[in-house]
C-alpha cells in the first residue's frame, strides 16, 4: 500500500475529523461488548475526554502560534461577532458611518489646508502688501518701485517679485490657427517669480532680466492646461509666435503641470515693460512675493520688512502714509484664506461625528458583552481561562473595528467625489482631494481602540464578578444589566452631548444662511445675464489698442443694437460685475462737507463703478432718489456721481440734502455733482455692505468690460444673442465668464450652503446616532427588568410611574448631556462670530432649542421601548 | 478553580515517550495508540484518551512522528501515525533517559537503611 505521509502542519478540520473517528472507534468497541447504542455513546465521550478542551490544549502546541493563535483567534471572533449579529451589526454599521464621514471630511481638510504646495519649502515664501488702519479694513498695495526697494534691503529674502493682487483686467484674447478666439487669464509677474516658487518650465525656459526691460520684445511662458488644451501639447511650441489680442508673443516656456498660481492663470508675461509701471511709486496694484533664505524666520522678516515700509513712508510722505504696516504671510496662508475656519469647523464636527459613532457602537457592544455574562461566567466554570475570554473579547472587538474600518473607507471613496464635486470651486485644490492615508490610520485607531476598549472594560467587571451569583441568577439578569448600566449612562451623556453641540453648531449655520439667502442684496433681477468681454486689439472702431473714445464708441454701438433686438428689455455695461468676488476699485472719496477737514492719506474708500445708462433697471437695484445717469452725462457736461444709501446716509447725517450735494476722489481732483441715491448693493461679497460710487462711463476713463443684460428670452437665447452680435461688430473679440446675477449670487452663497448642509447632515446623524444609543439601552434594560416590571404591574403600580422610574436617571444623564453640548458652543464663540451672518453664535433660541431638541429626541427614543415592556409585561417562567 | 494556566500533564514527558514506543512495531491511530497504552501497562494507566493529541501534535512538530489519512482495518478514514527515522533515534536517547531517571527516582525512594 503507498502512502502519503505529510510533515506539513494538519489544520484544525483534521483534528476534528480524527476526534470523530476516535470517538467512532470507542463507541464500536462498546457495541461490539455488546452496550446499548446510549451507553456507547456516553462511554465514547468519557473515554475521550472534551472534545473543545483537546482542541485548545492541541492548538497550545501549534508552533505556528502566535501567529496562527492570533488567526484562529480572529476567527473565533468572527464567529461570535456573527452570532451575536443583532449588537454587533448596528454596531459596525454606525462605526463605519462614522470613520467614512470623518476620513473623507479629512481628506477634504487635508487636500485644501495641509498638503503642501506644488512648491518646494513653500512655508519659507511670503505674501507681503501692506495695510493701513486708518483707512479702515483695505488692503493696501505695493507699486513696483517696491520690488527693489525689497531686494535691496532685506538680506532675509533670497528672491523677490511682484503681481498683481488680482487676475481682473489682465485676461488676453487668444486667436490661434483659425479657432474662434478665447479668453485666456494671464498674470503679469517680474522676472524672478519662478525662481520665488522654486519653479522651473517643463520646456523651454525661465524668464530673464533681459525679458523685463522696458519695450522688450513680448515673451509668455504657458501654463500646462493652456499648452494642452489650445496648443494640443505640441512638443515643438517653444520660439514659436502667438497671437494675443492681436499681437504677437514669443511663446518662451511652458510651466511644470500643477503650477496653478496665481489662481486660474493661463499664461505668465514679464510686468515690467512698461515705464509708466516700472517708475511710478503711486501705481499701487501689486503685492510682492518672496523667498526666504534658509534659516531666516518669518517673525525676523515681518519685522525688517515693516520697518523698510516705515522708513520709506518718511522718505516719500507723497505716496505713502505713515499709519501703513507690513503685512507678510505665508503662501499656504495666503492660498487657503478664508476658507479655513470653516474647514477647521467642518474637521472638528466630522471628528465629533466620529466619537459619536465610536459612543454608540460602544454603548452596544457593552449592551452586547452584559448579555453575554452568563455564557462568560458558564466558560470560565468550566475552565476557560480568563486571559483567553480576554483575549476572544478583544478579538472581536477587533474584529468589529477592522470590517468597520474597510466598510467606512470604502464609503468614504464613494463619498469623497461627491463631496468634491459639491463644494464650492472657488476653495483652492478641492478636486485634489483624495483618500489620505493619514486620515485612514487615525479612523482605524480609534475605532479599534474603541472596540477594544468597549469589550474589555464590560469584561473585565464580568470576569471579576464572583461567579456563583450570576449563574444562580440564571435568565434574571437584573444585577447584570444594572451594573453595566452606570457606564452605560455615562456613554448617554457623552452621546448628548455631541448631539447637541452638533445640532446647535448647525442650527447656527443654518439660521446664517437663512438670513443670508434672504438678505436684501440690491440686485432684483436675478435672472440677468452678465459677461466679461475682453476689448482689445485691433477692429473697425480702431488699430492697436482700443483708445478711451474707440472703446465708448463700440460699446455704445453693442448695447444699442441689443437694445434694439426684440426680446431685449435692457442691456448695459459696467467697470466690475456685481460679486465678481474680492476684486474692485476702490477709491477714496471726500464729500464737500466734510473736505478740508481731514489730512490728506486717510480719506474713507467706496467701492467704484463705472457705469452706462440703463444699468440700475438692468440688474434690478432700485433708485431711491434723483435720476439715473441719461445721454446728456457725456465728457464735457458737468461731472455727475451717483451714491448709495449708506453714503447718503451720512450726508444727510451732516445736515445736507444728498442730490446736489457734492464730492470728489481726492483733494486735487475736481468736484462731481450728485445725481442720484441707490439702494444698497453688494458688489463684493453677499455678506459684506459696502459703499458704492457711480460714475458714466461717458465722463470716466476706466473700461466697462462687463455686460450686463435681460430680456423676455431664456438666457440661452440671450447668450447666443450677445455672441452674434458680438461677431457682426467685431470678430476678434471674445466674451467670456458668461453668468446670470442669480448664478452669480449662488456661486457667493455656496460655501455657506455646502457648509451648513454638511453641518445639518453630521448633526442630524449625531442626533440619529445618540437615539439609537438610548434606545438600545433602555430597550436592554428593559428586557432585564421585566420581571420586576411584571410584579410591580400586579401589584397595580401606574404604568406611567413604572414607566418614569425605569427611564428616569438615564434621561437625567441625557438631559445633563444635552446643556452641557450647547454651553460647549460658547467656548467656540469668538472663533464662530466671523463665520455667521447676522447671527451672534449665543443666539439664545438656537442653542435652548437644539437642547431642547435632543432631549424630547431621547425622550422619544426612551419610552418607545419603555412603553412597550410595561404595557405588555412578560414573565419569564423559566 | 481552574488555574490561569493550562494545567501541566505531569505525564507529558512519559507520555511522549510511550507514544513512540507504541509506535516502533509500526504505524497506528489515535485509537489504537491510546488502547495499546493502556493494554500494554495492563490497563493500569487509564488515560484520557484525548490528551494523547497534544502529544502526537508535538511530537509531529518535532519531526519524530509524520502521519497521514487512511482507511482503518475496520473501515473508517483515521489518521495514521509512523516513526520517522529521528523519531526512532529519539526512543534511544528517550529509553536511556527514562532509565537513568527510574533508578535514581528507585534510589531515593528505596526504604531508609
């Protein structure tokens, strides 16, 4: 006979088969002597001994452990956890909710506030423009004299350049190979830009000093998305020659992909070619951009680089006032801006999302491990060690922790698109978002320590309990449950807490939005068509670059023929769209009252329009009082302004009547006369009221590149409209940013909106989450007691009464809970009062009723199943 | 009261060492292990029966013993234990052992003179 003899490690099934037959053995033996079939049997087991006992003490000599008793361990817990589905499903599912929400709420954090640049040692480049106190909240900006005055000055900085503070303005018209022509954002920056970045182009080269000098031949360095999309990538790109509104640019680099800064720039061009820019101190548009050298701290340069701006505000008291100070900030900083207290805050619920998950999992897994008391104090009478219980209990605790962890990422990847795709795009680097890793590690750690911790401290008093009591108690199992219940209760209050913080914390957002949504804005009609068209270069109202009295010329005629376009109700144009974002003239301002009154360099700044007729009733902002700018307020007529409310406001303040009255932009610039008053508008940003200033385009010299129009037609039919128009008067010419007001006034709201709905829906499954808790423990509870419950009901205890004393002390924890979560709120107040919009973060309703909330939740969520127990009591007779 | 740790067979060695020697004639099953232990000694050592898997585990993990599925003179699939060549040497050194072993435990236990 050939047999196969193995050496190799025989599997448990193995043990159980020989066992079997072993066992077979002994029982044939009995029957041959000849024993009743029962008689064998119970023969066969004494002889062999249990059957369990063997196998542990068999697996003790597996050489494989610890790794193959880690493993057998693990499926022993999976055993149990399957088993003992009904705790430890809800338990997996609400932990897995709870990492999913939390690393995807991560990552999003991650993506946008700390993963790093494209840069390298971006934490050495500084922001830097100044700011002036006095002249209320403005930025002040640097002129490109201050480039060298920079370089010259501060050692600390290895490389210097400047920009613009903004993109607006600097969009160029691409015609290239007979496509129809596009807007393209370009951003002017002096040579050294790249070299601050630490950048360097994929092709071809780097700007020069030689690129830089006034009347230098025009060289761009293309971004990669523009080389991609309009160039086909073409390989062979570098010394070829583009045409940009109409001229020619010699195409010298294209820049590394993911270099998108600034912010939407589709190519770089030098800045200083220009001598108006390069020599005048008082064009003030730029900020400066710079590295430190290695070893330098931002602290050491924040104050050389104030002191250089004190020293120079003496030296030219012309341009500069002395109440100006530096401001230097870090290009992470800088980048993320505003966005970063509301992702913090987002970070912090997902993170609270998480311990309330980790809570309620935990809550029922102990409801879980107190059920299990007798099997626990059964094995341990039969010899089980108390290690090994310890250990099993772990596992599975592990092992709820583990499936919750892949189940909780796996959402968390169908999560994070959607997330991404939601938020708002003007967050930097959101679409970067991905799953972290980083992220991933601190779910699973708190969730294992969660599991872990769950099981074992509810085992830890069950194996120290003496066993004799909780066996004799059999099915009975009040003391068991009681003894779990203070822990348990305490998990109750922490649960309402977070529930309450949460659902205050959203119900603030929520009211925010709310009165933002409502909030009279001054634009009426939101259905208004707008678009940015980018006017220059060569067409048939001139060559070259449109002149002042070329560009009025053409506008006139584009708003005339659409005027005269049926369908078209009115149609004008503006100097800077309503909430085009941060960007806008500023000015300052005196009126004729106050004139003379105040030194020269802090005069109070407005928002400046340059409009034509027919834009008021165009967007819908009503005129409160005198006329509208008309065909007569041309250049040459007597100079006319007209001004909001809140400006108006304060020459009434003063005693004069606003129409009439007058004001100018400086002490050496002539009076303007006003005309009118308009409601207030917001031009900047929804939440943000601010003074606005009108001139006619005919009497003022900055273009008016935004178009604004409504008609009776869709806003697909308008937009065809304007671009046929726009090719009959000029083929070169492009229009782009297409966007009605209301789209406009959504894009401004919609961090708010993507904020509060995120808020809503992490309080909303905070509450969820703190319900199912309570529910399950006063539903285990319950079930503990009922044969008290059924006594008490005998003896004609009130169903009411029996029914507050089984609730009561763990709603008293839930209630303690729940005020403790929205007084947690006030500690968060001064960071929450720049994120909220006409609500203070005390509002006394919100907090009192999302407290309140929670509570008749719990209350809700409490006598369900008390209800039940003691409307129907069930004696056990067993 | 159970012990925290498992309960040390204080037979382990000998059991071992009985085992193979069972096992010398040639190869055998659990079964036929534990009652040719038990025949041998006259049924004066009644083992549990079960507590011989242990034993062939660790004697399997040494190497001194290999085994393999087969079906019994009686019919039934059991899995068949047979020395391996270290296992044979190991009776050797395990017999010698066990000698010295009785005749000093016989010495200390001989009546005082």
């Amino acid at each position: 006979m050939k047999w196969k003899w193995k050496r190799h490690r025989p599997t448990p099934q193995d043990l159980d088969d020989e066992l079997q037959s072993h066992l077979e053995a002994l029982r044939q033996e009995r029957l041959d002597r000849g024993d009743s079939p029962e008689a064998a049997a119970r023969y066969a087991h004494q002889h062999l001994g249990n059957r369990t006992a063997i196998a542990e003490d068999v697996h003790q000599v597996d050489p494989w452990s610890p790794f193959a008793n880690a493993l057998y361990t693990l499926r022993m817990a999976a055993r149990s956890v399957t088993r003992h589905r009904k705790t430890t499903g809800p338990a997996t599912a609400i932990l897995s909710l709870g990492i999913a929400m939390s690393v995807a709420m991560f990552s999003l954090v991650d993506a946008v506030l700390l993963r790093p640049l494209p840069f390298p040692r971006q934490e050495s480049i500084e922001v830097i423009w100044k700011v002036d106190a006095q002249a209320g909240h403005y930025i002040e900006e640097l002129a490109y004299p201050e480039l060298r005055d920079l370089q010259d000055n501060i050692r600390d900085l290895e490389y210097v350049a400047v920009m613009p503070t903004s993109l607006y303005g600097y969009a160029r018209v691409l015609q290239h190979q007979g496509r129809e022509p596009v807007q393209i954002e370009s951003a002017p920056v002096s040579h050294d830009f790249f070299r601050v970045l630490g950048v360097e182009p994929a092709l071809g080269r780097n700007f020069r000093a030689s690129d830089e000098r006034v009347n230098a031949a025009p060289v761009v360095i293309l971004s990669d998305r523009v080389w991609r999309e309009h160039f086909n990538s073409d390989p062979h790109i570098i010394g070829r020659m583009i045409r940009l509104n109409g001229d020619g640019n010699t195409v010298i680099g294209v820049m590394a992909p993911g270099v998108d800064f600034p912010r939407g720039a589709g190519f770089w061009r030098p800045l200083g070619i220009d001598r108006n820019i390069v020599e005048r101190r008082n064009a003030t548009y730029l900020q400066a951009i710079a590295r430190r050298r290695p070893g330098s701290s931002h602290a050491a340069v924040e104050r050389q680089i104030d002191s250089l701006f004190q020293r120079l505000a003496n030296q030219y008291p012309q341009f500069y006032s002395p109440s100006q100070r530096a401001s230097v900030m870090t290009l992470p900083v800088y980048w993320t801006g505003s966005s970063r207290p509301q992702l913090w805050i987002l970070l912090g619920a997902s993170i609270l999302l998480l311990t309330a998950s980790v809570l309620s999992a935990g809550i029922l897994i102990l409801s879980g491990v107190v059920a299990r008391r007798i099997e626990l104090a059964t094995r341990i009478a039969l010899g089980a060690a108390r290690w090994r219980i310890l250990t099993q209990l772990a596992a599975e605790g592990g092992f709820i922790a583990i499936t919750a962890t892949l189940a909780g990422s796996a959402l968390s990847l169908l999560a994070l698109p959607l997330l991404t795709r939601w938020a708002p795009a003007d967050i930097p680097r959101v679409s970067d978002a991905h799953l972290d890793p980083a992220a991933l590690t601190f779910a699973v750690a708190a969730a294992i320590l969660a599991a872990i911790v769950c099981t074992l401290i509810p085992a830890g008093s069950a194996l120290n309990q003496p066993l004799e009591p909780v066996l004799r108690e059999g099915s009975t199992r009040s003391s068991l449950s009681r003894s779990g219940l203070r822990t348990r209760n305490w998990f109750i209050c922490a649960q309402a807490t977070v529930a309450a913080l949460m659902l205050a914390l959203a119900g603030l957002f929520v009211a925010s939005y709310h009165a933002l949504s409502t909030a009279d804005i001054g634009f009426a009609h939101r259905d208004t068509l707008t678009f940015n068209l980018a006017l220059h270069g060569p067409g048939p109202f001139g060559a070259g670059t449109y002149s002042v009295g070329a560009r009025r010329a053409f506008y006139n005629e584009l708003l005339h023929r659409l005027r005269e376009t049926p369908g078209v109700l009115s149609a004008a144009a503006i100097l800077v769209r309503p909430l085009e974002g941060p960007i806008g003239w500023e000015r300052d301002y005196e009126f004729a009252f106050e004139a003379g009154k105040q030194t020269d360099r802090v005069l109070p700044k407005a928002n400046y329009e340059s409009i034509t007729t027919g834009y008021f009733a165009t967007v819908g902002t009503p005129l409160l009082e005198g006329r509208d700018f008309n065909d007569h307020d041309v250049e040459g007529s007597p100079s006319v302004v007209i001004i909001s409310q809140s400006l108006a406001r304060r020459i009434r303040a003063a005693g004069h009547s606003p129409v009439g009255h007058q004001l100018r932009f400086g002490p050496s610039l002539p009076w303007l006369t006003i005309v009118g008053v308009t409601a207030d508008a917001r031009y900047r940003n929804i939440a943000q009221q601010d003074a606005d200033l009108f001139v006619p385009a005919m009497q003022a010299q900055p273009s008016t590149p935004y178009l604004v129009i409504r008609g009776t037609q869709s806003t697909t039919e308008l937009a065809k409209l304007v671009r046929r128009t726009l090719a009959q008067l000029d083929p070169s010419q492009a229009a782009a940013r297409e966007a009605t007001l209301g789209e406009l006034i959504d894009a401004n709201t919609a961090r708010n909106r993507f904020h509060m709905i995120l808020l809503l829906a992490f309080g909303a499954a905070a509450l969820l989450l703190a319900a199912t808790a309570i529910y399950g423990v006063i539903a285990e509870l319950m079930s503990a007691r009922r044969q008290e419950i059924a006594i008490r009901t005998a003896l004609g205890s009130p169903r009411a009464r029996l029914m507050r004393d089984m609730i009561r002390s763990t709603l008293l924890f839930a209630a303690v809970g729940a005020l403790a979560g929205t007084s947690a709120l006030l500690f968060l107040r001064d960071h929450l009062t720049t994120l909220l919009y006409a609500i203070t973060p005390t509002d006394p309703t919100i907090l009192l009723s999302s407290a309140a909330f929670v509570l008749v939740v719990n209350l809700a969520a409490a006598c369900w199943p008390a209800w039940r127990a003691v409307d129907r009591p069930r004696i056990d007779f067993t | 009261m159970p012990d925290d740790k498992p309960p040390v067979d204080i037979l382990q060695g000998t059991l071992n060492m009985m085992i193979l020697r069972v096992l010398l004639p040639g190869p055998a099953n659990g079964y036929e292990i534990a009652r040719s232990i038990e025949r041998r000694s006259d049924d004066l050592l009644q083992v549990e029966q079960g507590s011989i898997y242990p034993a062939l585990r660790r004697l399997e993990t040494k190497g001194f013993v290999e085994a393999s599925w087969k079906t019994s003179s009686t019919n039934r699939r059991a899995r068949y234990y047979r020395l391996t060549r270290t296992g044979r040497k190991q009776i050797l050194a395990e017999q010698s052992r066990w000698k010295t072993l009785v005749h000093a435990i016989t010495r200390v236990m001989r009546p005082a003179e």
